[in-house]
C-alpha cells in the first residue's frame, strides 16, 4: 500500500512518519506544498497516486484561528478540499483529521460521531464545514475526530506545563474545561489501523477516559516528581480569543465497534514522559 502523509513536518505527521512501517509512506511537509494551492496539490498527488491520503495539516492555533478566520477558512477548509478534489482525481481515499471542537460541549457526556455539531469557535468551525464539504465530495472517506493530542517533537500542553514548573513553584491550570488527552503515537497507530481495515464514515480517536485541563497538569507534574503545586482555576480568570468547549468529551464507541483499542490517557503520558527524557538526553 502507498500512503501520502499530508502535514508529515506537524507533531501527528511525525509520529505517522515514524510509526507506519509496513507501507510504502512518503510525507509531504509544507515545504514540499501549501495545500492552499490546489495545482500545487493535484500535481503532486496525482504524479504519486497513493492508495490512501492522510491530511494532517491544519492551521491548529486555535486563538489564531480567532483572530485570523481567513488564514483559518483558507486552510482548515479550501485547503482540505483542495487535497480532497486531488484524491478523487488520483483515485485515492482520503483520511482527514478533525477536531473535538466541532461540538459546543454543552451536552454533558461523551458525543457520539452523529450529534449535531455547532462549534463555538472559528477553529472548529472551519473543520466542521470541512468535514461536510469533504464526506459530500468522497461518501467513502473516513474522518477521525481527535483532541487535546500531545506529543515529542511538537509544541504541546505537557511540555508547555513541565517547562513552566521548571521555574516557577505554583501553577493555575482551569478545571472548567473537560476533554480526551490523546497521544499522538496512539494516534497515529489507530490511524493506520483504520486504513488497514478501510475504513469509513466518521470515527472518535483518543486515548481512554477524561479529565480537565488541571486534572491533567497534576498528573503531568506528579508523575514527573516536580514539587510545584497545581491550582485549580477557572476559564474566566484567563481570557483568551476563542471560546472553548467546557465538554468536549469524545466517545469510544464508533473506535470500539471496530476493535481498536486505545490505552488510558494516564498510560500514554507516562510513555510520553518517557520519550521525552530520552529524546532530551539524545541532545
């Protein structure tokens, strides 16, 4: 099988890179093209007609995407569309990556793959239009809907938390605010399960059970051994352009019903942790 990764420079693109290794994979980086530019586009995936696309690449800063809706639109969703139109051109399916935002967390329990989406924010927003848009233009494509991802090689949440624990002694961290965490080796490992299995239609893939924003600092800076303490807060006390979700709890079943597992979010940061140490000693 011949695989095109689409966003293989991003933390996700990198781990797919490294993890699928019983596949012809080849990896384009933005680099290599924008996907905002659709004969960039269809010119390479056309020469290379790869039996599967993953498209990893977004524009994922969600504050950015707030005050830049059309670096957003233009990326998250034309430029989604721009790989899909090339994949029905090359006669490839198409695995495109979306988000928990695409929902408005006012439901109070996991969201399954048919609730309604309303996002709050232009991030998700312009991944929900994407993901209309794309399964209208190919019914057979599959979208992974995915949050909180984390990773080496990427800027993250566990990272951005150990580093500011490294000098300071106390930490505010809202707990208003509940999700998946989900590492992105994980991910990366259920995706090309998916593709193995064709799959199609939308799929929820995070690692198992939730947890808030502080929830996951303090276990972050606990299983690291720091002595900072972790306090919790709420969303108000740290105004940010684009409003989140306060429940954007992804549900395992659509990934159940296909026999894939996940290991617990707790499991997956501790080898997380792991790796970076052992990343940062390389160096």
């Amino acid at each position: 099988m011949r695989v095109a990764i689409v966003g293989a420079s991003g933390l996700l693109g990198k781990y797919l890179s490294r993890e699928w290794r019983q596949d012809e994979v080849i990896g384009f980086g933005s680099k290599d093209f924008d996907i905002r530019h659709p004969d960039e586009v269809t010119r390479i995936v056309v020469s290379m007609r790869p039996d599967w696309i993953v498209l990893a690449a977004a524009y994922t800063d969600v504050d950015g995407c707030e005050l830049n809706p059309d670096r957003a639109f233009q990326t998250n969703t034309a430029g989604a569309l721009n790989v899909a139109n090339a994949a029905v051109e090359a006669g490839s399916r198409l695995l495109f990556l979306s988000s928990d935002y695409v929902f408005d967390g006012n439901k109070g329990y996991p969201y399954e793959i048919g609730d309604c989406r309303n996002p709050l924010n232009v991030y998700g927003r312009s991944k929900a239009e994407a993901e209309v848009r794309i399964a209208e233009l190919i019914p057979d494509s599959c979208i992974v809907r995915t949050s909180w991802v984390f990773g080496t090689g990427g800027k993250c949440f566990p990272d951005t938390i150990l580093k500011a624990a490294a000098t300071r002694k106390e930490l505010e961290v809202v707990n208003d605010q509940r999700g998946c965490p989900t590492y992105g080796r994980d991910l990366a490992r259920a995706i090309e399960q998916l593709c193995r299995m064709n799959a199609s239609g939308i799929v929820h893939v995070t690692n198992r059970g939730d947890c808030s924003w502080y929830e996951f600092a303090s276990q972050i800076v606990g299983l690291s051994s720091l002595t900072t303490a972790v306090q919790p807060t709420t969303t108000d006390r740290f105004p940010r352009p684009a409003r989140r979700p306060t429940y954007s709890v992804l549900s395992s079943r659509s990934l159940d019903d296909l026999r894939i597992s996940m290991p617990s979010w707790q499991d997956a940061l501790a080898e997380y942790l792991v790796a970076r140490n052992q990343s940062k000693s390389i160096f």
